[in-house]
C-alpha cells in the first residue's frame, strides 16, 4: 500500500477523534526526564491536521498529538523571532525582557544584512537561560540549528549561554542561515557545507537539522539531557526539495513549496520520535512540539491559510501572530487530550525549569505547565495576565490576554480593542465600548508590564490609549 495515499484519511481521521471527549489516563511524574524541545519556524496556527489543516500533510505531529497534550490557547512569546526565542529562554515577557524584537532602535551591536547596516539586540552574560539553568543541575544541553539571539555579539554564543554543544547557523554568517547553507557552524567553528558550494541545493537543511539531532539521541548518555532542536521551516524563501507530495493538487506553486516545508519539517520530527523509541529512551524523555510565532504574509500562499482560523498574521498581536501549536508528550502512561487553558512561551521556561527539578519562581513571568500536563484544563483560567510588547517605526504596541478577554493598544493615539475569545477568535468585535470596565482594567495592566528598554526607547506622548 501507498502510504502517501492514506495520509490526507488518517488526518481527517484524526480531527474526527480530537472532536469526541478522550479520557485522559494520569501521567506519572519522571524525575529528571530528558528534554527534547523541538521549534518550528514561522508555521502557523492552522498548518497542522490535528490543528485543522486539510492540504497539509503532518501524520507524525498528529502522531504526536494522539499520544499526549494538545494546547489550543498557547502563545509565542512575540510575533517575530528573536524576542519570542529570548522570551522561552528566559521565561520573560516583552515588558521584561532584554530583546523585544529583532532589530534595536538604538544599543545593540551594528552589522549588516543585505548590505545594509542594522543593529541587532543580543542575551547577555547576565541573563539566565533555561539550559544554563539545567546545566547547573546535571543536565547535558544540545542546541541543533538555529539560535538567533546573538545579534552580532560573538560573546552570546549558544556556547556561552548554557549550551554544552552547538552545531548550525549563526546571524553573523549569511551563508549558513537559509535552507542549503553553504557555510555551517559546529561549535565556535564554521564548516563549508560541499554539497551546497557556489548556490547548489545539495543538501537541506531540514535534513542536517535531523541529522545532527538523531546523532546526538543516538549516543550513550549518562546523565539527563536537553536537546533543543530549532527547525528552518517554514521559513521563506520556499526552497523546498521536491514538492512531488503535493503536484497532484490543485495548488499554487508556492502553496505547494510551503506544504512541502511543512511536511519536510514533520519528516524529520517523526525521524526523531522513532529514534527516542529505538534508542529506549522513550519512558524518560519529554517531547515539546511549538513554532516561534505565527505564519508569514511574505510565503504569499493562495489556497493555504497558515493561521486559519485566527486575524493576522506573523509580526501583528493579533492572535494569528502569536497564538501557536504546543504539542507535549510527557513520557508513558498518558492518552491525547486538549486543553484550553492560555499558556505562552514564559511557561515553557518555567515547566521545563520544573521537569528539570529547577527552582525558578523568582526569575520568570511564566508559571509551570505540569500540573495542567498532568491533569489538563484544571487551572484557573481567569488567574493571571499574559502579555506582549512589540516596537513598530514609531511608539510601541502592546496587548495582554486575561481569561477569555484579549486587549490590543496599537499605539500611536490609535484605539484601543477589546475582544473575547471565545465568542470571537477571529477578532472581529472590538468590544472596547460595550465593556469599559474590563477595558480599564487591562489598560492598567499594560502600563504596569512594561518596563522602560534602553534599546527600544518610547516617547509615551505617542502612545496614549483612547
């Protein structure tokens, strides 16, 4: 049998199953349980099939989704990638945290893209990640690919931020950051990649990223690990290697080249799932599933709607830039389950901190996930705030979600917007008039999360909210 050919059936198959209440059996906690934390980039909300998706193939992500925690309210850190990675590294929120977007307004270290001269904000030494904490606590860590929160500061290597071992690209080197570098990193040092010298596409990316990260499952460890394995896909350009999967259908050529960086992409987590079953380390290892924010507008897809089917898109607050799949397998014993409960990447910082038996209530925005992992939608839905920060040409926008309620100030003298989400997820009532108390109240708490930045200054004169 053509196993290509029942792909689009066990998808439907599946979204059938996530519609009919499941029994959630009890996981039992693991002491010290490996971490493998895998980061897509750039995939949107409803490019999934357990998360809607009807073109796109991802049996393996479905797979993983069947065998634990489906989050449908969960949240990058930021809509764009270096302040959203830096938010799940140190369990800050963009009011808080040292990079609150990709490029500073002034500060930061100058480089050049394309030519052109920009600055980029960096961690510090004094700024704590997650793996420097594990690290600290007995744990192994591995970064496979990409880290994108160096700027151009040759000290905010992976490898100077708690990572045991590096290998992929740096922002540094522009021919190592797209999907056939021709230049790759290991360590401090970079190697040219053969295959793919003078502009060839020999060799993707998405294939070294598993490769790298199937060798390191694939040794003897002795002590707990964390391997934080950051995909390319989706990212544009749409260099996919063959889109035969998808030739068959009636789709846009760029449609056809972004499904099949999807399905690439879920290729290479089920490599992964099958290598920490092979390698019998299955009973002890926790698998975490997100993308760094939502689908991108400049993939110009047709038929595919990456963020279906949420308003907005990659660099907006709008829940179609931030609001993310989160997929968690915690080890045996456990049956899929979706939970509804509003989680974003501070969260991430603070669970795996406590799988990994960290203390870290006084150093995080986020709170820990493992109570709702083991016992799902039991939290309080209405007991706290989260929050996003995000710095356009001029001013800074900001919005904050409690409970249902999600308020968005676009900054600028512009209104403010009031939506409820679980009336309204496509956010098209601004409910700012109907419910000036609740309006108030969120108003209030954006002025009390944000933190002035050094980097990213505000002339608050702008920045009134009607």
């Amino acid at each position: 049998m053509n196993n290509t050919s029942i792909i689009p059936k066990l998808v439907n198959g599946f979204l059938l199953f996530l519609a009919i209440p499941v029994l959630h059996v009890q996981a039992q906690k693991i002491a010290k349980p490996n971490i493998v934390l895998i980061v897509a980039d750039d995939l949107g909300y409803g490019d999934l099939g357990s998360y809607g998706s009807q073109i796109i193939k991802t049996p393996h992500l479905d797979q993983l989704a069947a065998q634990g925690i489906r989050f449908t309210d969960a949240y990058a850190g930021a809509s764009v990638c270096s302040p959203s990675r830096g938010t799940l590294l140190t369990g800050k929120h963009t009011g808080h945290a040292r990079i609150r977007g990709n490029m500073t307004r002034q500060g930061g270290v100058e480089g050049f893209k394309d030519g052109v001269a920009i600055r980029r904000p960096s961690l510090l030494a004094t700024d704590s990640t997650f793996a420097s904490r594990l690290q600290k606590n007995g744990y192994r860590t591995y970064l496979v690919n990409k880290w994108h929160v160096e700027g151009f500061d040759e000290s905010a290597h992976p490898q100077k931020r708690g990572f045991d071992e590096f290998v992929g690209w740096l922002v540094k080197e522009p021919k190592s950051h797209n999907h056939y570098p021709e230049i790759r990193f290991k360590g401090y040092e970079p190697y040219a990649v053969a295959e793919n010298k003078g502009g060839k596409h020999g060799k993707h990316a998405t294939d070294m990223t598993t490769e790298e990260a199937l060798a390191i499952l694939q040794r003897k460890h002795d002590q707990p690990f964390l391997l934080m394995v950051t995909y390319n896909a989706p990212h544009v350009p749409l260099d996919a290697k063959s889109t035969a999967l998808y030739d068959s259908l009636d789709l846009s050529p760029q449609d056809k080249s972004y499904a099949t960086l999807v399905s690439h992409l879920d290729e290479g987590v089920g490599s992964i799932l099958q290598t920490i079953e092979t390698t019998g380390i299955a009973d002890k290892t926790v698998v975490i599933f997100i993308s760094d924010n939502g689908g991108s507008r400049e993939a110009q897809l047709v038929q595919i709607k990456q963020n279906a089917p949420l308003r907005g898109m990659k660099t907006d607050l709008y829940e179609g830039g931030i609001r993310v799949p989160l997929l968690v397998r915690y080890g045996p014993g456990a049956a899929a389950a979706t939970s509804s409960f509003p989680t974003y990447f501070p969260d991430l910082y603070a669970t795996i901190l406590g799988m990994g038996g960290v203390a870290h209530a006084a150093e995080t925005d986020g709170i820990s996930l493992l109570p709702e992992i083991l016992t799902p939608n039991s939290q309080n839905r209405e007991s706290r705030y989260l929050y996003w920060e995000q710095y356009p040409k001029k001013g800074i926008q900001q919005a904050v979600r409690w409970g249902d309620w999600k308020l968005i100030s676009p900054g600028n003298d512009a209104a403010v917007e009031l939506y409820n989400l679980r009336n309204d997820i496509s956010e098209t009532t601004n409910l700012a008039e109907q419910h000036p108390d609740i309006t108030k109240k969120l108003q209030s708490f954006l002025q009390q999360a944000h933190v002035p930045s050094d980097w990213w200054p505000v002339d608050n004169n702008n920045n009134k909210s009607k």
